[in-house]
C-alpha cells in the first residue's frame, strides 16, 4: 500500500470557549456578594467602566431652560468646555478681598449691626446672643476645648475612648498567664499550649511533643497544663469533654463520686438510660435529675463566647408577592444587581488622544469587554428572572397551601420549558434565594426527588414526604411511640409507597433519634 500526501477540505463543527463565553458562564453561578466583588474588581481594572452609583451628574444649570440671547448662550457653551486648568488664570480668580475660601458672614449668622460692639468688651454671652464675636470664640466657648461639640451627645470624650473593642480568646489567656507564671521560661511553654488551642477550647496535640520542642520535662508541662486549666473561661484547655465539664463542676465545687461516675458515663445519659445511671452514680430519682440539670447548665465550647463573627444576612435575588388572587409578581431584587455603565463618551475622547497602535489595542480591548461584562450582568439578571417564574409557576400549590404540597422537580422539567440546557439551570439555582410569603428558600430547595405513589396516582415530593414524617412523630403520644414499620404503614395508606430503610433514612437526616431512644426520653423526661 503505498503512502502518499494529500490535501483535504473538511467542514465541522465545534464549540470554542472563549474568555468572555467563559466569563459569562461564571456570572451565572456566582451569588449576589461573589457578583458585587467581581464587579468592583472590574471598575478597578478597566478604565472605560463606571458604577452607576458614582456617574457623575450633569450640572444643575443643565435642567433649567436654556437662555434665549445667542451670545449668553454661547458664552456658557464656551465655559463648559474650558478645562480646569484654563480656570486658574488671573481673569478668573476672584480678587483677594472677595474671600473666595471662606463662606459668608451670613452663613454663620456673624453679622455686625451697626449697634454691635466694636471693642471686644461685650460678655461671651452677649457676643453669643447678638451674633457678635469672631468666629472661632463662640466654637470654644461652645465646646468648652479646642475642638467642636460632637453631634452624638453632650460625651466630650474621644471617639477612640467611646469604642469598645472585643478581647480576643488568646488576649484573655496571655494576661492571666503573665500573672499566673512569673517565670520566663514557664511563659514559653505556657504560650505553645495556647497555641494548641482550637475553636472551641480544646487543647489538641500531644505534650510530649511540647516537651521535646522546648528541651523540657514532660511532668514540667503537665503542671503547667494543669495551672492553665484554671483560667477563665472554665473548661478552657480540656482534651475531652468529660475533662471540660469536669474543670467547670470543680470550678462550681460540685465535684463529687456521683457526678464523677455520672460523667465517665455519659454515652449511657446520651442513650437516656436512666435505671443504668442510677445503678451506676447510686443516687434517687431526683437527685439525678438534678444532677443532670447541671450538666446541661455547663458549656461544652467554652471558647465560642470569645469569637464574634458577624451573622450574615441572606439577601434575597429574587421578590415574590401576590399580584392577584390567582398570579404571582416576581421581580429581580434591585440591591442585588450591580450597575454598571460604560463610559462612551470617555472612550471617544481618550481615543483621540491615542498616540500608538498599543494604545489603541488596549482601548479597544477595554472598551469591548466593558460592553461584554454589561451585556453578560443583563443577560445573567434575565435568565434568574426566567428561571425563578418558571419555578413558582410549577411549585404554586407550595406557597398558596404549605410544603405538603411540594411537588417532586428536577432541573431537566425546568430547562425543557425554559429552552436551556440543565447545567445552565444548575449554575443558575446555585446560591440564589427567592423571598416568598412563606420565608427565603434557596431555588436548589424547590427541586426534590420523586417518591411513587401507592395508588397508582401522581408521585410525591421527597420534601413533603419528610415533612410528613416529622409531623407524625411530633403528634405520636408518650406512651404510643411510632416505629419505623408504623410510619410506612401510615404513609402507604396515605398513598405514598416508600420503604422502611428510606423511613429511617429520613428520620435521621432530620436528626430523629429512634424510637427506643424516643420511648426512654419520653418516659425519663430528661
């Protein structure tokens, strides 16, 4: 078979990721703050773009009518397009006696009669009262110091006096260790063990690798540990949490056999085992009880009063709201959408004044991806807008009659009807919440498997079917506990076929214990 060159001519086709395709992909899946970030980002990199915000207001002059003498009106023509440079010039300027950076006497209410004492002999109450005095007198006297009287109030203390600063967790241990430990060296090791802390006040690591960093004896730092699990907060520097609740009943001095046999069984209190704790810490009835109730008085993450992180408030994308007794107004929240202009104008005059063909390249670049990034923000506002009304459309029952009517939905039902591909509908539901009447709900709520009916009839929504759940065993009675097998049985006659593993797979991702362990805290009352 012989070899040989040739030349073909092939026609196909294939989807190329450019960088503004790619940019516009990832603006579909970013939230509101990821999207407001991204966006003053750009404000800073391209020159050509500019916060609608921050546009600059045409003058006020420019709203009135237009003065009908030509020469007026092209002498204000002219004015507008003088530079601030051609301004300084000495025909501009104002003479020094006009008192250009100063405000008028008027103003401030300083206005000497011609009965107003010229001679400075007036009282500072006269002065005050006749608007007599320079100035900067009346501030002072006002005062009562160099500077103005603040606005908040009648406090003459400084700003930086007013705010309260939050001690840090590390802060409040180092002052109580240079007290506790006067010895240099003792302070190091002191440090490494506050250090080792975590989030919550445990103390992770091993001492012996303390002890071996530092050239010291273990028993060294084991007293040292043992100093330090004194401080404040109590139950700081535990390494379990039978040791933090001890530290904080040896803190309290309730610290005895019994509460000690209680803690070193604390998976049998977990379990509600109460005839086992009885036997075990052999007290009554009551005293356990009260036993118990300390224990839960106790904080098991002493740290977490020490960290304060602001909450963060979910602001919706989407508003929701009745229109009419049978349609829904759905709306873009305008905080939510960043506004974003391009400076035409702007790029039309720095163009003019482009000296070489980079310069040119960059302008251009810029101002092709500002107009990109604005199209791409519109387009990404109209496919959440179309996406939200197409699931309220198809979850209406949810919020006229509750979650019970929640109806199974998958991305593919919303992106048949939409005219998208399901990844698109995936990118858009990420991260973006919708304000109903019934709460703010994420849009990756609304979509839920699919549970078959047991009649034969439509299926049933995987959410509605956990909440079916819950219900039944919040309403079951004490001395009635609903096991799983019971739960199917309601449910299938009810219409829903579901299995016993399925039951018990959703009573624990709603964090229900089982029903012997609801029977023995029903029955203990713990």
């Amino acid at each position: 078979m012989a070899l040989s060159q040739r030349l073909d001519l092939r026609q196909s086709q294939s989807l190329v990721m450019t960088p503004q395709l790619q940019q516009a992909i990832k603006l579909l899946q970013l939230s509101n703050i990821e999207l407001s970030r991204f966006v003053e980002q750009e404000l800073e990199r391209n020159p050509l773009l500019e916060s609608q915000d921050t546009a600059p207001q045409p003058p006020e002059r420019m709203a009135l009518e237009a003065p009908e003498d030509p020469q007026e009106r092209a002498a204000l023509q002219a004015q507008d397009r003088k530079d601030s440079a051609e301004l300084t010039g000495s025909d501009h300027l104002p003479a020094s006696q006009d008192n250009p950076l100063d405000s008028s006497p008027d103003d401030f209410g300083n206005v000497y009669t011609e009965e107003s004492p010229s001679d400075g002999a007036a009282s500072a109450h006269d002065r005050q009262s006749d608007g007599g005095g320079d100035g900067l007198s009346t501030w002072n006297t006002a005062s009562g110091s160099g500077g103005g009287r603040s606005d908040f109030g009648d406090d003459d203390r400084s700003l930086e006096e007013r705010l309260a600063e939050e001690i840090s967790l590390r802060d409040h241990l180092l002052e109580q260790l240079m007290v506790d430990q006067p010895d240099p060296a003792h302070r190091i090791i002191g440090l490494h063990l506050i250090d080792m802390l975590d989030a919550t006040g445990y103390l992770v690591g091993d001492l012996q690798e303390v002890a071996d960093k530092l050239g010291c004896p273990l028993s060294l730092v084991e007293d040292i540990l043992s100093s330090m699990q004194r401080y404040d907060p109590a139950g700081i520097f535990a390494r379990s949490l039978k040791e933090c609740l001890a530290l904080q009943l040896q803190e309290l001095n309730r610290y005895d056999p019994a509460m000690e046999a209680l803690l070193e069984n604390l998976e049998l209190l977990a379990k509600h085992d109460l005839a086992s704790l009885l036997k075990i810490c052999g007290v009554d009835r009551e005293d356990l009880m009260d036993m118990v109730s300390e224990i839960r008085a106790l904080d098991p993450k002493p740290a977490l009063r020490f960290y304060h992180e602001p909450l963060q408030t979910v602001v919706p994308d989407i508003l929701m709201g009745p229109k009419s007794e049978a349609e829904w107004r759905i709306e873009l929240n305008p905080e939510t959408l960043p506004k974003v202009l391009v400076n035409a104008d702007y790029y039309t005059q720095v163009t003019r004044g482009a000296r070489n063909k980079e310069e040119k390249e960059y302008l251009s670049e810029a101002f092709n991806s500002a107009n990109w990034l604005v199209k791409s923000l519109h387009q990404r506002a109209t496919t959440i807008l179309k996406v939200a009304a197409e699931i309220v459309r198809q979850q209406d029952a949810f919020f006229i009659h509750g979650v019970q009517y929640l109806r199974p939905l998958v991305l593919r039902d919303i992106a048949e009807v939409i005219g998208m591909h399901e990844s698109t509908i995936s990118r858009v539901t990420t991260n973006k919440f919708i304000a109903t009447p019934r709460g703010i709900y994420e849009l990756k709520y609304f979509f839920t498997a699919a549970i078959q009916s047991a009649h034969g009839g439509s299926s049933h929504s995987a959410e509605s079917v956990r909440h079916r759940i819950k219900t039944l065993i919040d309403e079951e009675p004490p001395k009635k506990i609903l096991s799983d097998d019971r739960i199917v049985e309601i449910l299938k006659s009810e219409g829903i076929d579901i299995a016993r593993r399925t039951v018990a797979k959703y009573r624990e991702a709603l964090k229900i214990p089982s029903s012997v362990q609801r029977r023995r805290q029903k029955n203990a009352k713990l």
